[in-house]
C-alpha cells in the first residue's frame, strides 16, 4: 500500500483534465452530494481500516453512522468548532430546498445532516481534507467508529 499523501480530488481533476471552476458557485445541494459520498468513504475507510470483517457487518456498522440523524447529531457537535467561511457552508447546505427528505429522520435532522454534507463537500472541493477529517474525528469522539458489534 502507497504510504505518500495524496489529494483525491486533485488526482482525479488532473487524470480527467477538468477546468478550473470556482466551488463558490455550486449550489449546496451539488456540495452536498458529493459531501454524503466523500463521508461514507471516510467512515467505510475506518472500519476496513479497523480489521477485516464480514461485508453485512461492515455495512450495518456504517449505516448507523451515515445516516441523516447520526450527521444532524455530528454537525452539532462540531459547529463550534467551525469557521465563519465554513459556518457559511454549513448554513447554505442547511437552508437548501431539497426536493426529497430521509425516511428515517425529522425536516430538522435532514436539514442539519445536508448542511453537514454540503461543508464535507466543499472540504473535500477546495483539497482541505486534513480539516475534513478533523472535523469527521471530533464528531466522533464521543460516539467512537464501534466495529465489535
């Protein structure tokens, strides 16, 4: 396994020759999409991380974490911690209109978790994953990544 430090995004924009674009313009909606994808990689990347483990088990566990109430929850613990730019993010994603809601989870806690996702997006858009994951890492500092159940 590659032990150096890579940016994904910046890997991908230079393999796919992609043009500049200001992140600034895209819509919360878009930030947060690719935002939901770019946390469950992180969070399906720590439970591999932990061991190997049946696949069901593996997706049970993340699916308790990358759910709209578990990101409500996570955004609320780290929104103290956030910048004005990155408060920003969070409350254009959170005020968005979306055309669909979760299943599981109150207007409140969808909103929250897209707010949530929308600043993960734009972390990972500007090539600011140390912060990204920083953030993921306070989020989860009380609730820790369980993998032995």
């Amino acid at each position: 396994m590659e032990t150096g430090v890579t940016n994904l995004m910046a890997d991908i924009h230079k393999a796919f020759a992609f043009k500049d674009v200001d992140i600034r313009t895209y819509s919360p909606l878009v930030l947060a999409y690719i935002g939901d994808g770019i946390y469950e990689l992180v969070i399906r990347s720590l439970l591999v991380g932990q061991g190997n483990a049946q696949a069901a088990k593996l997706h049970k566990r993340a699916s308790a974490l990358v759910n709209a109430g578990a990101q409500a929850a996570m955004a609320e613990k780290v929104k103290e911690q956030l910048t004005e730019e990155e408060l920003h993010v969070f409350r254009r994603g959170r005020n968005a209109n979306s055309p669909t809601m979760a299943k599981h989870a109150t207007m409140s806690e969808y909103r929250r978790a897209t707010g949530f996702e929308a600043l993960m997006g734009y972390l990972y858009l500007e090539g600011r994953t140390e912060r990204l994951l920083e953030l993921v890492k306070l989020g989860l500092e009380e609730e820790p990544c369980d993998t032995k159940n």
